[in-house]
C-alpha cells in the first residue's frame, strides 16, 4: 500500500511512540549528521585541487596537471573504496552505530592535521586518516537510514533519501563557500581549518542523535563467528603491507593512482556481485533482483566519473581558461564547483513533491537514471558549444557557472534512487553489503574522474567534450530503452 507523505497532522507509530505522519524518525537527526560531515569534506574537496594545482607562491604545491588529477581522483575512489571495509565492519564486527562514532573521530582528526600539518606530510596523513574514517561513517550511517525506512513504501523510502541526499547536498554547497572563501582571503589552511570545525559539529550531532537510533543500529547484523576472526585479521594486515611496500617501492605514483584506484573499485565491485550471486543464503528472486543491479551500478559509476570531473578536469580548465576577476575583487575559485550542488539542493524539493504527487505513476528508479544520464550528456554538448564559441579567448564565469548547475542538478534522478534501490533490493543475509556495493559507484566515479581528467590534458577540448557528452547521452538511451525488463527484475519478490 502507498502512503502519501503529509504535513496534516496525525498519530502514527514508531518503535511505541506516537509521531507525526511525514518522514520516518530519525531521518532527520542522522540528516544534520550527514550534513555536517559533507560540510567538512565538500568543504576539502572543494579547495584540494587548486590547493594541489596553485604555485608555490600562491600557497598551492605545484604539482602538474595530470598528476594532480591523478591525485584528487584516487582520494576520492579511496574515500568511497574504504567503505567497503566500513560496511564489512559494521554487519560483522561492530555496531553500526559504533562505527559512525568513531569514524567521525578519525576524520575529525584528519581534518585537523591538514589544517596544521603544511606541505605534502599534512596532505598525505590527513588524507588517509579522512580516507579510513569516511569509510567507517559512510556506509553505516545509510544503512540506518535503510534501517529507519524498512518495510515502507517505495514512494515513502525514495522520498526519504531524497531529503537525506539534499542534506548531503546542503554540506556540499556550505562548506566550499565557507572553505572557498577562506581560502580566497587568508590561505589555504584556515579553509581546511573550517574544514575541521564543520567535522566537530557532525559529531557533537551524532552524539544528541544517538539516542534515538532504531535498535538494529545497536546489533551487529551477521556475527563474525570467532574462528575465522583470525584469517580476518591476517587479511588486513597483509592488505597494509601491499600497500605500504607499493608506495615505498615507487610503483604508487600520482600519474597512477587513479588507474590503481579504478582497478580496485572493478575488482571489489566483481567480488560482490559473484558473491551475493552465488551464495546458498540468497534467494532466486534476491538473485534476480542482484544481477538486474549491475546495469545501474555500471551506469553510476560512469555518471559519478562525469558529474566528479568538476574536482579534475573541469577544475584544470578553470585555472586556464576562466578569469576570476570581478573589479578588484578575486571570485573564490571553490565557489564555481559550488554550483553544482547547489543546483540538487534547489531542485530536490521539487523533484521530491513531484514524485510524491504521482505516487504509483512516477517514473521507475531506471527511468530515473536514464533521465540524469542524458541530461548531464547534454550539461557537456553545452560546454562544448560555450568552449568553441570563446575559442581562444577566456571562457565568461557566468557560462561555466550555468554548467555547473546544469550538470549537477541531474544528481537527484541518480544518487539518492541508487541510495534507495540498494536498500530495499538487497538480499536479507547481506544488506549492508549492498549499500557498500552501492557507494562503489562512487569509488569508481571519482577515481574514473581521475583518468578523465588526465585524459584532458592529453587531448583538445573539444574532442574530449564529445566523448563525454556522447556518452552519457548514449547510456542514458540505452537504459531509457531497457526500462521495463530491468524494472521487472528489480521487483522480484517484492
């Protein structure tokens, strides 16, 4: 049965106590967690390519293009890849509650390194740390979310993450305008220092908010049995050490990274899909529901390598063909990224009311990532027009702007209905496996915007704004066509 969301006052139920119709309790709460987590690293993002790009002089550390793109892009595929362990974590191991909770001290703590730590040994450790915190919060703090809205109608779960995914669209709007002007007036530091701060109020958030968690946040899902315990822990130890001996060896290097990164996210993306597909704890319908899964995660995770080239190659061109100059004022360089989120926190409240308005007639979660797919393609068809009108000349801010929001507004048709798709399909014995596998999207379009980005500075412009633009229009097409036997799929059993 669908339930309509409402503002009419009226009684409900949730865990005994009486609420208001609307969204689930708790949606909220753990919304102005995830807001003030992306705050703070939105509010990094938004600065870490040009704090990379910029000259010496400037307070940057010069690095080339290519190998800065490189960079940007694997952090941001390590950030999402992380997830997977935090997932792991928080279905075998740890509550997820615990693990948002102390994944927000690590990346508090990186925060803070960065902020006081200069030069590559303060990127490097804060870096890592926000890599494994990010890891550990990510994943877990969805699947309560998942948690809270189980059982619920379609319409009522897509709603929910609709407003969950503005919130993290909110801290990604805030904190680069916050960051990008500090940065525009006092250095690079003091942006990542507001960084920092945005992180402590996530965690003074989610220590109020803990108390109202669902009981299923305060249960480890699917007990590690205690005799494999040790095989884990000889796994991860070996893990570090490949890594370690990669990177001290020399065979991890920045123009790499990237490609490193992707790999990975392939890989661990394989192994979920073989695993849940072959499993004796899953279902046939489960099964059905994992295999017509694969389409959409392939398609996010091209969707996500266009939208993030907005940290790589996008942000390459605006050091090279944007003047930020207004009179004798200096435009913030983060604030022309901030476009894009800005564009999906604006028109998420009217994408939501549309949905809720059309109940049962809204489009199905395929349709829905077709329709981002093909308008971020024509986001890139219009780049290209405004790069080759303004040939040689300086590409005007206000077109690069309208790009950005352009782009980024196609972000509500996938992001949040991946979100909510991941978990309602998932099999019973590895849900909040599936909200990992879903976050690898992310880990794969951050690192493939690495590539992309390195790809940039090796071709004209043009060229590479056609093959962009073409392919998220084609894809688009293809799954726009595939609609209903995916559709069907994803509904088995359900």
């Amino acid at each position: 049965m669908t339930t309509n969301i409402s503002t009419t006052p009226s009684i409900d139920t949730d865990q005994g106590a009486p609420r208001r119709r609307g969204l689930p309790r708790g949606v909220w709460t753990l919304a102005f967690t995830e807001l003030w987590e992306r705050y703070s690293f939105y509010g990094l993002q938004g600065i870490l390519s040009f704090y990379l790009l910029y000259a010496l002089v400037d307070g940057g550390l010069e690095v080339a293009p290519a190998a800065a793109a490189g960079i940007v892009g694997a952090y941001g595929g390590s950030v999402y890849l992380a997830q997977i362990l935090g997932a792991w974590l928080g279905d075998r191991l740890v509550t997820p509650k615990s693990m948002v909770l102390w994944g927000a001290v690590v990346i508090t703590a990186g925060h803070i390194v960065l902020a006081f730590v200069p030069d590559f040994l303060g990127l490097a450790i804060g870096l890592i740390l926000i890599v494994l915190g990010t890891g550990a919060l990510k994943t877990n703090i969805t699947s309560i979310v998942g948690f809270i809205v189980e059982g619920r109608s379609q319409q009522t779960r897509d709603v929910s993450f609709s407003y969950f995914y503005m919130s993290i669209n909110i801290g990604a709007v805030v904190g680069p305008l916050s960051t990008g002007f500090a940065q525009n007036q006092w250095g690079f530091h003091f942006g990542f220092g507001l960084a920092a701060i945005g992180m402590i109020a996530a965690l003074i958030q989610y220590l109020y908010s803990m108390k109202h968690l669902p009981e299923r946040a305060r249960l480890v899902n699917n007990p590690l049995p205690s005799k494999r315990l040790p095989l884990a822990i000889g796994i991860g130890v070996a893990a570090v050490a490949v890594i370690v001996i990669a990177a001290v060896s020399g065979m991890l290097r920045a123009e790499n990274l990237s490609t490193t990164t992707t790999i990975l996210a392939l890989l661990a993306a394989a192994a979920y899909f073989i695993t849940m597909s072959t499993s004796k704890q899953v279902t046939s319908d489960e099964r059905r529901r994992v295999l017509a899964f694969l389409p959409l995660f392939l398609a996010a995770g091209i969707y996500f390598g266009l939208l993030f080239q907005k940290f790589t190659a996008i942000s390459i061109m605006i050091t090279e063909r944007i003047d930020l100059s207004i009179g004798s004022w200096t435009f913030p360089v983060a604030w022309i990224t901030t476009a894009s989120p800005l564009a999906a926190v604006l028109i998420t409240p009217l994408i939501a009311r549309l949905w809720n308005l059309m109940g049962d007639r809204q489009p199905s979660p395929v349709t829905k990532f077709a329709i981002g797919l093909i308008q971020i393609g024509c986001a890139y068809f219009f780049l290209l027009l405004v790069s080759e009108l303004a040939g040689d000349a300086f590409i005007p801010l206000a077109l690069i702007i309208l790009f950005m929001a352009m782009a980024g507004s196609s972000e509500v048709f996938v992001g949040p209905i991946g979100l909510s798709v991941a978990t309602r399909i998932g099999p019973q014995a590895f849900k909040s496996q599936v909200v990992g596998l879903n976050f690898l999207t992310l880990a794969l379009g951050s690192s493939l915007s690495g590539l992309l980005g390195q790809l940039f500075t090796l071709i004209d412009e043009p060229t590479y704004y056609i093959i962009v633009a073409v392919t998220g229009a084609v894809l688009g097409l293809a799954l726009f066509l595939t609609r209903k036997p995916l559709s069907t799929a994803l509904n088995s059993g359900l």
